[in-house]
C-alpha cells in the first residue's frame, strides 16, 4: 500500500481516459481533433487485448492521472531471441513538469523491460522537444541512429 502523497505507476482504466485525453491535447499529439470517450475505450480494450502492450499512468493517492506513457515489449527473433522494449507518448501534465513524474515513469519502463529480458528499450522524440532531450540525456539514454518515418494518411 503507498504511503500518503505517494505518486504511483499504475496500468491505465477506463475511468482515466478523460485525463488521458487532456495530457495528449497538451503535448499537442494528434491532428487537434480530440478522440471521443467511446473511441478512447474502444482502444484501450483493443491495447489491452495485446499480451505486451500496456498504457500506464502515474498518479498520487488513487487520483487523476497526471503523467502517461505506453510500452510495447516487442518479441524478436534477432538478438538471440531476446525481446525489446519500445517507449512512446510520454507525457506529464505541465503544472507537474520538473517534479520526478517523468523519471519515475521511465524507471518503471526499464524495470519492466528488464523484467521481461529485453535487449533494449527504445523511444523516439520529436526533434521539437528540446527539454524532453535533455531529459532522456539525463536518465543515461544514448542518441542513436535516426528515427525514419513516412506519413501514410
């Protein structure tokens, strides 16, 4: 049981996606049109029916989710088999930026990863998000390669 004021990271409900829907309206994450509520729980039970696919929140005492994040463990056959992790929508409300919300939420990623074995854990940023940057350097991930994409819409 936490301890009062205690900030935890928990696996996503149906009840959290209102605020999940506002962390992802203040990172500016999609097209600006907002998904609705039965949108948002037709997906998240399509992620949860996914065997290593998780959405998490971090939240103090049982209240409303303040930080988010997904992982993926990826199964592999490369790399001796071993799995890999993949991090995405990191997000922390603005009025707790700079509070340990998001360092908490990336150790829970790699204890998850290594838990599960995996080789690596992995995520990409907008090159826009300069802070966020200096928060990855921070918490000992390494600049890698570059990240490729192609918009299909």
């Amino acid at each position: 049981m936490p301890s009062p004021n205690q900030h935890v990271v928990r696996i996503a409900t149906i009840d959290d996606l209102p605020a999940l829907l506002d962390l992802y309206r203040q990172a500016g994450f999609g097209s600006g049109q907002a998904m609705t509520i039965e949108q948002a729980r037709a997906m998240l039970a399509r992620i949860q029916s996914y065997p290593d696919y998780r959405l998490y929140v971090v939240a103090q005492d049982g209240g409303q989710p303040l930080g988010t994040y997904v992982l993926l463990i990826m199964d592999n056959i490369a790399h001796d088999g071993r799995p890999l992790a993949i991090v995405e929508q990191v997000v922390v409300t603005r009025d707790q930026q700079r509070a340990g919300l998001g360092k908490l939420m990336m150790y829970h990623a790699m204890a998850e990863a290594r838990k599960a074995g995996c080789y690596k854990l992995q995520l990409s940023s907008h090159t826009r998000f300069t802070n966020a940057h200096a928060f990855y350097d921070k918490l000992g991930f390494t600049r890698h390669g570059y990240s490729f994409y192609v918009d299909i819409t």
